[in-house]
C-alpha cells in the first residue's frame, strides 16, 4: 500500500527537447496505423527522428506481453520513411524474426547464409543497422532443440558482415535483474510482471541474467570490428560500476537508457556522474509507446534537478509505478550528444538521410 506524499516541490516539465532529438530505440507498434499520431508527438515535443528498430516485424501489445511476425521492409518505407522523408529511420531483424515455436534453423550455413544476403538487401533498400531480439539466448533453438547462445560460433559471419556493411548491431541480452527471479510481492518488478508474465524468466529452463551477460561480453570482444549497441543501459542499469567496467573495455560499445528511466532516476548522483563520464557512449532512445507526457518526462529527468516525481511504467503508462525518480540536470553539451550528436556519429549516413536541419 503506498502512502500519501506531502511533499511541495517545484515541478519544471519542458514542453520541448531542449536539442532536436532522435529517439533512436522505438517500434512502430501495430502495423504502422499509429504513424500520423507518432509525428503530431514528435512535431510537439521536438523529437525530429524516430527508428524503427523492427522495421521488417509487426509488432504489438497483447495479453501477458508482445507478439511480433516477420512482415519484410516495404511496409515501413510505404507508410513511414517515404510519406515522412527524414522523420523514420529502421533497423532489419533480418532472419531473426522467427516464431520461437518453431527452430530458428536446420541447417546453420543455410541460415547464416540467408541471413547475410537479407541483411545485405535491406542495407541497400535503407536499413541502418541490425536487431537482435532477446530471444535469441532465452528462446530460439535449433534443429535438434537446443537451446541456441549469442556467442554460438555459428553466428559469428553475420557479425563479421554487419562490420563490413558498416552498420551497428542492437543486441538485446538479459533483462532487469527481478525478471530472472519469482514474481513475489517483495520482488521490486512484482507489479511489472504481474502484468506481464511473460516477462518473468524465474523457470530454471531459462539462462541466468548472468550467463546471458558474460556470453555477449564474450561475442563482443571477439568481433572488436563491429559496432555494437546495449539497450536499457547494457541491459544492467542496477549495475552502473559493471556497465562503467564493460564500456571502458570495449569501445565498439555504445549503450542507451531506454525504459530505464525508473532504474537511474532513483540513484540520481551516480546516474548523472555516469552519464557526463560517458557521454560520447550514451544515445537517447526511449521504447516506449509515443506520447507527448512520455516524452515530456524523459526531458524533465534529462534536463531539470526536478526531485520525486513518477516515471512511466514500461510500457509507456503511468498508471502504477515502483518508485519517484529524481531529475539529472545535465548540462548542456552532454544534452546536445545525448539527445542527438551521438546517434549521428554511431551511425553512418545518418546525417545526410535526416537532412541538413538535422545538425
């Protein structure tokens, strides 16, 4: 049961970016139909691009969690990147969009194979980086059912050929720390999982956190020519002394905070010390559904010394939340990466694809 809060505070919420920003980790949720709505968002609060990291997977909410089925590129360059030149950019899934009903593959060189010319063709149809759903290490199996790991030696010529095509990979490995334990009432994610249980990796036929950690580590440091993309602070936001240790090892790694504002805002000191120390390694991106207050808040956290006030839930609500965060205040050059610079420079051709208002 929460009490009540008689706290007086002040309360700063821009109504706009303070740079132009470039929400580099979204979906475009439900087939595409939310597009016109997305762009009334981003015109309001100053978000000048948005990607697509699913762009050839539909991709939705549904009970217990999110459903997603290959779909191919076209669909995103008809109804978004075209009718809104400079506003959407994609990454492809390649092969790696599967049903994890079924084996990701039967045959391995096959599917790497496959999986390279896909990820070449979409390259050259105006994908701009690759996406590696977390199933890939907790669900996808082979031919024979077992269980497939990031690091399987198999993959690795479709690392090696992202870092030819010069494009980043956006690997999703692990989750918060809670997911991988029972859904209890003294669990800090028992309302998130309670809501959506599929999000609950407590079976022990699911890797530990750990294990999924220390196998992409492993596939990182053996392919030091590609460029590679953590979300959710490397999917460790409760852990910011191993994330400083990851990023000042590998630098192919960039990292973004999205849906983990809730995870840096409650140890505001060290998350805004983190965030200047790292500011050439850190993208904005937020993951969640678009609207204006989601946004809005996002900036208040970024940008003000605003204390106690709510985040959204994951899935871009606020209707329930664990705890108040508190603003960073970060100054204005770490805002002007943050928000913008370091996506176009991780990014190759960014720049000219977004236009020239874009600098």
């Amino acid at each position: 049961m929460r009490t009540k809060s008689y706290l007086v505070r002040e309360e700063h919420i821009p109504a706009r970016a303070r740079f132009p920003a470039i929400d580099a980790h979204n979906h475009l949720w439900a087939n595409w139909k939310t597009v016109d709505d997305v762009i009334k968002v981003m015109n309001e609060t100053g978000v000048r691009a948005y990607c697509d990291l699913t762009a050839n997977l539909e991709i939705e909410w549904v009970t217990g969690g999110y459903a997603f089925r290959e779909c191919g590129l076209d669909g995103f360059f008809r109804n978004c990147a075209d009718p809104h030149p400079g506003r959407f950019y994609g990454f492809t899934a390649a092969t790696f969009g599967r049903p994890v009903t079924e084996p990701l593959f039967t045959d391995a060189d096959e599917f790497v194979a496959r999986t390279i010319e896909t990820l070449r063709r979409h390259v050259e149809r105006g994908a701009r980086g690759l996406k590696i759903l977390k199933e890939l290490g907790l669900f996808y199996r082979d031919g024979n059912g077992e269980l497939l790991r990031v690091d399987d030696e198999r993959f690795a010529p479709v690392w090696n050929e992202a870092a030819v095509l010069k494009i980043p990979v956006l690997m999703h490995q692990g989750d918060p720390r809670g997911f991988f334990d029972p859904a209890m009432p003294d669990n800090e994610h028992y309302l998130n999982l309670k809501k959506y249980p599929a999000w609950s990796f407590a079976d022990p036929k699911f890797p530990r956190k750990e294990e999924l950690l220390a196998r992409r580590d492993r596939l990182i440091e053996a392919h030091p020519d590609t460029t590679f993309l953590l979300p959710h602070v490397a999917n460790c936001a409760e852990d910011l002394g191993y994330v400083s240790e990851l990023l000042d090892r590998f630098p192919n790694v960039y990292i973004d905070f999205s849906a983990r504002m809730d995870e840096l805002g409650r140890q505001p000191y060290r998350a805004r010390d983190f965030l200047i120390r790292y500011q050439d390694r850190v993208y904005f991106g937020t993951d969640m559904p678009a609207s204006a207050e989601m946004y809005r808040c996002y900036f208040r956290f970024l940008e003000t010394f605003d204390e106690h006030f709510v985040p959204p839930a994951y899935d871009g609500t606020f209707g329930e939340y664990r705890w108040h965060v508190h603003g960073l205040g970060l100054p204005p050059e770490v805002l002007r990466k943050i928000y913008r610079d370091n996506t176009l420079a991780i990014i190759p051709g960014l720049r000219q694809e977004l236009g020239s208002d874009i600098s």
